[in-house]
C-alpha cells in the first residue's frame, strides 16, 4: 500500500515535471524551413559539412538531443495522468484498471457498440479519452434498434 502511493506521488510529480520541461522545450524545426516555401517544418537531421545547424553555432536553432526526454515515469501517460488502453468491446473494459488506466475507444467501433462501452465503463468508474457525443449515440442507437424491430416484424408477417 505505502509502495503503491510513492509510486503515485512520483508520477504525479514527474507528470508536473513533464510540463515544465515541455514549456521549455523548444519546437525543433528543419534547417532554413524558414528561408525556403518548398522546405517544409518536420524535423530532420542537419547533416551538411558546413551545416550550422549540426555544429550547433550559437543563434542557430536547437537540435534534439536526450536532455529534453522527459522523465521516465511520466513516459506514455495521457496529459490527465491515466496510461491509455485501445478498447474495442466491452470484455476488454472489463480488463481495465480505473485507478492508473483510461480506455480510448478504437476508430472502427460502431455506435451500438460504442454504447455498450461507454456504460460499461461508466459503471466501472473509468476514464474515457474520446468519449464522442454520447447523449446522441444512445439516441442513434435507439432510433436502429426500432427500426430493426419494425423490419423483423414485417419480415415474419
């Protein structure tokens, strides 16, 4: 029990060390994207001989190195703290633990399940990052289901 709220109380603060570091972080940008149009932002290596980039010449903009990772701890974690978990079903909720871990419901899911899931994981008190217009799914959801059942009753008349 005690191990387990040291182990909170570091994440937390190396979530509030994160933030820090990446307030100081600088945005890394490629060399002279900023002289030429057709020379787009996402990094890459400076790599030319005279490159003042890649000798890191004083008012030159930074280049990544391993002081700016972040701390250990905080590593993978969403911006509320909670370790993301890729969910499909409801069986896979189920496997969640709503103290450290927060769902994420994959792209492909559809509206009837994307229901069952979100109750699921309201009953269990967890997290959920992408919680997408619920009130409307249900509605959605409910508005199908009648629909099936108008045409199951027709199909067996």
């Amino acid at each position: 029990m005690k191990e387990e709220r040291e182990r909170e109380a570091s994440e937390a603060s190396a979530m509030k060390k994160r933030q820090r570091l990446k307030a100081k972080k600088p945005d890394f940008k490629r060399q002279e994207s900023w002289r030429y149009k057709r020379v787009k932002e996402s990094w890459r290596k400076p790599r030319g001989i005279d490159s003042k980039m890649r000798k890191k010449v004083k008012g030159w903009p930074k280049v990544p190195n391993v002081g700016y990772r972040t701390p250990k701890e905080a590593r993978g974690l969403h911006p509320s703290g909670y370790r993301e978990v890729l969910v499909r079903n409801p069986d896979e909720v189920r496997k969640v633990d709503p103290e450290t871990e927060a769902i994420r419901i994959a792209h492909q899911v559809g509206a009837r399940k994307r229901v069952e899931i979100s109750t699921v994981a309201e009953e269990m008190n967890i997290h959920i990052l992408n919680p997408r217009r619920a009130p409307e799914l249900e509605e959605e959801f409910e508005e199908l289901t009648e629909l099936g059942e108008e045409e199951a009753e027709e199909a067996s008349e």
